[in-house]
C-alpha cells in the first residue's frame, strides 16, 4: 500500500477527515514513510547482494562510501542513458529495485528487456502482469533475501536461461509497452480522445 493511503487509513480510524482540504496537511508527512521503506529495504538488499558476492556493474552517484563492500563490483559512476543502454546490451542480467512501488513500475525493465538483458526486480503486481514471473522476468521478495540472493547466484549463473527470459521480455515489451503502445492507454486514463 502506498504511504499516503496507510496515512489517511490512520488518519480517518481517529476521525480525521483527510479529503477536506483544511486537513490535507496530514499527509505531507508520509514522505517521511516512504523514504524510511525505501532506505531499509535497499540497504538490506545491498547488504544481501555485497554477501552474495555477484559480478556487478554498479551506475551511479553516491556509491564511493560503500563500493568497499563490493569487490566484485565495477563502478561506473553516473553515466548517461545512452551508456546505460550500452552496459544493459554486454549484460545477462539487469537489477531492480521499486522500493515501495509494490504496484508499480520503472522504466528499468523495459530498457533492460530492449537492450536484451533479463530483468532481476523486487515484486510488483505491476511486473507480475506485464511480464510472464518466471518467463520474461524473475521477481524476488523483500521477506525472503536469503533465497533471493540464492535464485540470482543461479541465474547470473545461466547464460541460457537469461537469453531465454530476456527474449521473452523483449518480445512483451515491444508488442504492449513501448511509447506507440502506451500513449493510447494514457489518453484515455486521462479522459482524453486520442489523437
């Protein structure tokens, strides 16, 4: 459940009516939910991927604290979209996290599947329907790291099976989810004719 919607399940149980606009400050703090969510589970994840002792390409900024508890890690430091297509090309195996988007989505799979690596990710019911678990995406939980970090040391083993899982993503991404597929649906959520 997203932060806002436990806060205001709280709030209304002690008789706060949040939809009033006078009281709609009561959610600013769910933020401050999320972003705790966000920082445990991606710590415990961290944790969990520096012990199972992967290969990884790490991109991004703020890693040069940690990237000591990576020795099998190459770090890349912020790199543009275009390299990160490019290191999602030489990938097997691509990883994500949604932290506490358990609907959700980013658009790191897609690239991944289009680039032609297979997808690694935490649960969303997102993910669930848009790729075949198993098939065309391999999705972890947050309540078993021990047994995900086993699955990944299996996968990151077998190159045919990531072949197999990222042909499959890319065959559902380019027939549902790119932009020319995605803009009808987002026009008519949105109340809108299409064009």
């Amino acid at each position: 459940m997203p932060p806002h919607l436990a806060l205001a399940q709280v709030f209304r149980a002690i008789g706060h009516d949040v939809s009033d606009p006078a009281r709609r400050h009561l959610l600013a703090g769910a933020w401050m939910i999320d972003a705790e969510v966000r920082v445990t589970r991606r710590h415990a994840f961290l944790m969990a991927l520096a012990e199972a002792g992967v290969e990884l390409h790490i991109c991004g900024d703020g890693w040069q604290p940690h990237l000591h508890r990576f020795p099998n890690a190459t770090w890349h430091g912020p790199v543009e979209m275009t390299r990160m297509v490019e290191l999602m090309r030489r990938s097997w195996l691509v990883l994500n996290t949604n932290g506490n988007f358990g609907a959700g989505t980013h658009e790191r799979p897609f690239s991944a599947s289009l680039a032609g690596a297979a997808t690694f990710s935490d649960f969303s019911r997102y993910y669930a329907a848009a790729f075949q678990p198993g098939e065309a995406i391999e999705l972890f939980s947050w309540l078993d790291l021990p047994g995900a970090m086993a699955r990944l040391q299996a996968l990151t083993a077998d190159a045919e099976r990531c072949w197999r899982m990222a042909s499959a993503a890319k065959r559902l991404t380019l027939a549902r989810h790119t932009w020319d597929r995605r803009i009808p649906d987002i026009l008519a959520a949105a109340g809108l004719p299409a064009a």
